[in-house]
C-alpha cells in the first residue's frame, strides 16, 4: 500500500503546533518526500538521513508555532529547517572528526614508514596543485575545509559576498580534483 502525499494548500503548521496527531500524520505525508531527499543529499549515509529525518520532523513540531505565513510557504519553512538542522548535524559531525582525528605526532606511531611516507607524498602533492589557485580561492579552501567555517562565516570573514564564496568553493575544489586526477593519470617520469 503506497504512501499519498497531501497535495493540498490547507495549512498545517498551525494545527501541528495546537497537538493535532491528524495534522502531524499529514505533515508527514505532505512533507516526507522533500525532507527525505534534502536529507539524503545532505547525509553520508542513509542511517544518518533517517536518524536526520526524524530529528527534523521533532524540529518541526517544536517549531511550527513560529511558522508565519506572511514570510513564505510551509515548504519554504520546512524546508529551511531541514537545510538548517542538517548543516547543525554537519557541523557537529565535523568537530566530532576534529578530535577523534589523531595530530601529527600521533601519526609518527601508526604503521610502517612507507605508509607515512604515501601520505606525506599525497599531502605534498595536494598542496602544490592547490598552490596553482589563486591566493584568495585557496584562502576561501582552506577557511571551509580545514577550519569548518560555513558559506556565511566566510564570507563574514573574508568580507565577500556568500554567493561569491560558494562560487570560489564549489569551482576551486573541481579544479583541485580535476588537477589531482590529471597528476595521477600522467605521473612525471622522474628519471628523465
């Protein structure tokens, strides 16, 4: 028996914040194909979305007496809710990375030389093609992936616009990947 999505315009968040179970059961119909799907993107696995879906739908309870219809649709409020609870996931999910990842020193201890070496090697290799970004774009880089900072907190410290940054991101790390792709196909031949 397949699932009905709740097509109508009938607003729900208001009787979602008055404890109608009819109208969270809808609410769920009605909005459980999007929430999916922004959370599977946004996911790295599918437990985690449906750990994440379920922590937005509570988000959503909790927060459907906030909904103001003169600010935009149910699905605009939904769906910013999800994106934000995500990026929350995220972000904690990134701290949590940071201090289980052993430092440098710790490194020296695990494993034979080779395989410290393989990686100081691919560390080298993966600064120099990020060397051929521009100064800024590599600044931008670095502010998201080693320090963790969001679209909005970089463009804050770096006084560009948000969609710039998003921008230098999105085109610096396919450049990046593009390069790396390209080293590793055609490596140099060190004995000319």
């Amino acid at each position: 028996m397949g699932l009905l999505i709740d097509d109508s315009d009938e607003p729900l968040l208001p009787r979602v914040a008055a404890g109608e179970s009819l109208a969270v059961q809808r609410c769920i119909r009605r909005y459980g194909p999007i929430v999916w799907s922004i959370a599977r993107r946004l996911s790295p696995t599918p437990a985690d979305a449906e750990d994440a879906v379920q922590e937005i739908f509570l988000d959503i309870w909790r927060h459907a007496g906030r909904f103001d219809r003169t600010l935009g649709s149910e699905k605009v409020f939904v769906t910013l809710l999800a994106r934000r609870t995500l990026i929350d996931r995220l972000r904690g999910c990134r701290s949590r990375l940071r201090t289980e990842i052993p430092l440098e020193e710790d490194w020296e201890h695990e494993g034979p030389a080779s395989n410290r070496a393989e990686r100081d090697a691919e560390v080298e290799e993966a600064r120099q093609v990020l060397a051929r970004l521009p100064e800024v774009q590599q600044r931008v880089i670095a502010l998201s992936l080693a320090h963790g900072m969001s679209h909005a907190e970089i463009a804050a410290h770096t006084s560009l616009p948000v969609g710039t940054v998003k921008t230098m991101l999105r085109r610096g790390i396919a450049r990046v990947r593009g390069l790396l792709a390209a080293h590793t196909e055609c490596p140099v031949d060190e004995e000319s």
